[in-house]
C-alpha cells in the first residue's frame, strides 16, 4: 500500500511539471513515469545554453521563483541558416505575473528603429541578434523597452513545424481569408499541421496589415500549440514534444528553474493577454523602418512595468 501511495505520489509530481510548459514556461501536461522524466531531462539539458551577459542595471537583485516574484522573457525566432547567424525575424517579449495570474505578450516589429546596444547606432532592432546573439538583443529590447529581460527563449523557425506535428497539429480561429505558396488560409477556424503553420506564420505581404499581421498569426499559433500540448492527456506523444523541442529551442533556463516555474506560475498561463507596438513607417537612407514615437514606448514600458511590479 504504501509503495502504491508513493508511485502515486510521484505521478502527481510529474504531473505538475512536465509537458509543453518548456515553450512558454507557464503551462502544464499531464505526463509521468520515469521514461517521460528521462525524455524531458534529455530534452532541457540539449536546450540549455548560458550567456554571457553583465547583470542588468534594471534587476538589481534576481528574481526568485519560490516567492512568485513577476519575470520577463525574450523569445527569439531564428531562421537559421549555413555559414550565417541568421536574424531574429520574430521577437516576443513576455511578461509573467503570478499575482494576476496572467502573462502579457508584446511583439516587437522586425522593423522597429531603435539603438542597437553595445554597437551605439540605430538600426532594425532584429539585427540585434547578428550583430551579438541573443546576448545584445535582450540588452537591446531592454534598453528599447526599459524594463529587466531576465531570460532568453530562442526558437528555430525552420524545425517550429516539428514541435506543432509533435502535439498533433493546432487549431486557431484565422480573422482573414490568405492565399499563399499554393496554401489556401480561409476565415474562420483552421486546423493546421507543421508545415501549414509555418508557411501561415510567414505570411506577410499577402496580408494589407504586413508585419502586424504576420505577428498575430505568429502569437496565434504559439498559443495553439500551448493549448493542445496542455490538453494531451496520452503519454504516446510526449517523447516526440521533448525530443522537438529539445532540437530546436535554445534558452539560459535550467531545468529546475523551469520546475520552479510551473509549481508557482502555472495559473498564469491560463490569461495570455496580447500588446502590439504601433508606429509609422519611414525611409532612412533607402531603408525602411517603422518609427516608435516616444508615447507609444511610453505607453507599452509603463504596462509592462506595471505587469512587473516594478
């Protein structure tokens, strides 16, 4: 009996813990069992990569996930490629506040202007991350956003499609008919494989609204796959989650930040609430970039400070 009460015991640890909570951090599945707990170690120590990076001047001390205290992380999304870095064509900043149980999730234009820190001139802030990796665009958004950017997240674009097929494909209600590469989009609800996410996440000239329509579809299918890797109630998929994400995501969290993470944040992920950065759109020596006006910055760093409770 008390050996059943202790397999049980563990059961209801790993369900607390495991799952597709490795891509936004806040989000649960139900797995268990020492082949699931081998598969993710696995998985978080392929993915783990330190940076670095000198201690920010807006964190004067480290967050401390025992005591639920608000943190930030950067998503990068890189396609990457042979003999170059790549650019971070997709940047997401979240913000993680257990206290209102709800994460607010800020896409940054690839576009946006902005000083490239640790190079001292102004360029796309994407070219953060070709100039200096993630190291410069977390101390570039940061300094664009003036708020702590505690952690990094990078995704390969490029294997995105592996992690959807691994939970089995997703489901998102698209606001616009698209055609593109011979793929038909249509309004309403759509079930997409890996293949047709990635191609609806690139979607750009196609759609009147450019980049802030490629962001939507972006931040719509990250929230697609957290929804059905959390609703998964078999462990037949799970070793193929792991083995995807631990192939194409990179991130300085360890795995016992993470499970820190889920045991006090996890309701967090249940209120996903999306910012969008406006501008206007202007030709600097041949090169177009979208202007952020100090209200606007204004306006987006004093709702994520709030969110930050700093």
């Amino acid at each position: 009996m008390r050996s059943e009460q202790k397999q049980t015991k563990k059961k209801r640890k790993w369900l607390r813990i495991t799952g597709i909570v490795l891509l936004l951090l806040v989000v649960g599945a139900g797995a268990y069992g020492f082949t699931v707990y081998k598969s993710l170690t696995d998985a978080v120590s392929t993915m783990h990569q330190p940076i670095k990076r000198e201690k920010s001047e807006k964190r004067i001390e480290e967050v401390t996930f025992a005591q639920q205290e608000p943190f930030s992380v950067l998503m990068l999304g890189v396609d990457e490629r042979d003999g170059d870095k790549g650019r971070s064509d997709t940047m997401i900043v979240l913000t993680v506040n257990p206290n209102e149980n709800s994460v607010k999730m800020l896409s940054i234009p690839r576009d946006t202007r902005t000083e490239i820190i640790g190079k001292g001139f102004d360029d796309k802030i994407n070219h953060a991350y070709a100039f200096g990796g993630p190291e410069m665009s977390m101390d570039t958004v940061e300094n664009f956003l003036d708020i702590p950017i505690d952690y990094y997240m990078q995704i390969n674009m490029e294997g995105f499609e592996d992690i959807v097929d691994a939970v089995g494909g997703i489901t998102i209600n698209n606001d616009m008919d698209l055609k593109v590469e011979g793929a038909h989009f249509p309004k309403g609800e759509i079930t997409l494989n890996g293949a047709k996410a990635l191609t609806y996440s690139r979607i750009r000239y196609e759609d009147p609204r450019g980049d802030f329509g490629r962001q939507l579809r972006q931040r719509q299918i990250i929230q697609g796959v957290i929804s059905e890797g959390a609703s998964l109630s078999s462990l037949t998929r799970f070793g193929g989650i792991f083995e995807a994400l631990g192939d194409n995501i990179k991130t300085n969290l360890t795995f016992n930040e993470m499970v820190d993470i889920q045991k006090h944040y996890k309701n967090a992920g249940k209120n996903i609430q999306q910012l969008t950065v406006t501008g206007n759109g202007q030709t600097i020596g041949k090169v177009w970039y979208l202007i952020v006006s100090d209200e606007e910055k204004l306006r987006l760093q004093n709702e994520l400070k709030g969110h930050l409770a700093i």
